[in-house]
C-alpha cells in the first residue's frame, strides 16, 4: 500500500501567550500546498522503517514508528508492518512534514492491517503524537486554536499560484518559541474571517495576516529574510513564512508571473509550486 503525506503552509500565525504547562497558545490556519511525501506500507512481523534520507531517524524518535505502535496497542494485536518513507518535504522549513508523515500511518495502516477505527479515537493518538498532527487527518483548510490542536475546518479556495522557497537551512521549531518575542497587544481580528473577506485583496492580507516568528528567525538568518524581499519584488501578491520557518511562500496571480519568479531564484534554492485552487486527495 502507498500513500501520499501532503505539507501544509501557515496562513499567519500569532503566538497568543505562553501557558503554565510550557505549551503556547497559537491562531493560525493551517491549509496543505501540492508538495507530499510518499509513504508505502509492507508486511512484516514487527514494526520497522527506512527512509531515503538520512537526516531522518527510522526508530522511536520517528513519528511514524511511534504512531504504528500506538494503533498495535490499540488493536491489541501482533502483527507488524515495515514502512519505506520517500521524504520530499523539507525538514526544519515549518511544513508539518513529519506531522503529515505520522497522519497518513493513523489513517491507513489501519486499513493495511484490516482494522477500523473511528475518527475520534484516531485524534486521541493524533494528539499524543504533536499539536498539529490532527490537521492531516481530515482534508480541507483548518483554523487551529489552542496548541494547534483544536481545529475548525472550512472552505477557502487559494485563487493564486502558491510558489514555495526552501532556503536550504532549517529552523528549531523548540528554539523559536524559545525566543519569541509574544506582543502584548489585544487580538482584535479572527485569522478564518480575515482570509475569507479578504483572500482577492492583497492589500488587506499582507495587513492582517502576519507570522510572529518572521521577528525573531529574520533576525538571526537574513538569507530568509532576503527570501521574502525577493518575493515580493518579483510580483508576489502577498508573501509570508510558513511555521516557525525557514521556508516562504508567495501568492503570483497568473503562471507567467510565477515562471518569471522561477528564473530569477535560480538554482540556490529548492522550489515548489502549487497550482491554483488545489485540492488534494488524502
């Protein structure tokens, strides 16, 4: 069995306040671009893992390792499974790689095995698992409260060309927030409203939809920084960082502009491009 594990983009992203537990309460929607991994399922009898990069690790610190081994409990079952992971998403670039990696075992290997298993049992693991793994698990663009995890899925169709840089370099999600700088200004504005009134308005986007890591990563890595600044001097409608970083994307109205942006970027970074309105089948 294979299967595709899609990356998601931050459409904004404000860090409310940091909690009692160390957690921080976030906004951001959440809304996947037309770039995957592969995932492929064969039989064995105990759970193991290879991937072709080697940057990833195959054992318990994998969340695909962790997330087969919480479905063998919950089935209380033997068996095993071999997964062969083809990584595609960049690691360290703020996509939820590893998240959407660790969905598609929850959503599949059940099958794969021949078991069921109900949506609200598979988001009680999916949460053990990290804040933003439950997103994967159902299609759609997700306004996400809480630690991520407490999701609102909506329609929002993208009308422009998603072009996606990967510098090359990642970022620690865990030193982000470690040193972010969370504003103390009163939230007047709820991200789900402001992209839906105001997704064919640039203007107003750029104004609204921000992402309060881009303070402290533009800070201490001007290369992405520079990413941003390209984008928007080669006609990206809006541009933004996606997660805690290092990859940014821009909003292009037509493949012309896009392909314009393409050569200009050059081969110094890793490129991706999501079409228009894409929807992917999970």
């Amino acid at each position: 069995m294979k299967v595709k594990a899609f990356a998601k983009i931050n459409l904004g992203l404000r860090i409310l306040r940091k909690r009692e537990d160390g957690y921080h309460d976030i906004e951001t929607v959440f809304h996947r671009i037309n770039l995957f991994d592969k995932v492929e399922f064969s039989t064995a009898d105990i759970i193991s893992m290879e991937c072709d990069n080697p940057e990833i690790p195959i054992d318990d610190n994998n969340l695909c390792i962790r997330a087969a081994g919480l479905l063998k409990l919950k089935f209380r079952i033997n068996k095993g499974v071999h997964i062969r992971l083809q990584k595609n998403i960049p690691v360290g670039a703020g996509l939820g790689g590893g998240s959407s990696d660790a969905a598609a075992v929850l959503l599949h290997l059940p099958k794969f095995w021949g078991y069921e298993i109900n949506n609200s049992e598979l988001k009680e693991i999916a949460t053990r698992l990290g804040s933003d793994v439950s997103y994967f698990l159902e299609v759609g663009t997700a306004y996400a409260t809480g630690r991520g995890e407490k999701l609102e899925y909506f329609k929002l169709d993208i009308p422009y060309w998603i072009l996606l840089v990967y510098p090359n370099v990642g970022v620690s999600t865990v030193w982000a927030y470690k040193n972010v700088n969370i504003k103390s200004q009163k939230k007047t504005t709820n991200l789900m409203n402001d992209l839906i009134e105001n997704i064919h308005n640039s203007e107003e986007l750029s104004n609204l939809v921000t992402n309060d890591f881009e303070g402290i990563v533009f800070k201490h890595n001007e290369q992405i920084n520079n990413i941003k600044t390209h984008l928007k001097e080669l006609g990206a409608e809006f541009s933004l960082m996606s997660g805690s970083g290092s990859s940014v994307y821009g909003f292009f109205k037509t493949e012309p502009d896009i392909n314009e942006a393409l050569q200009k970027f050059g081969s110094k970074h890793k490129i991706f491009i999501t079409e228009p309105f894409f929807k992917p089948i999970i």
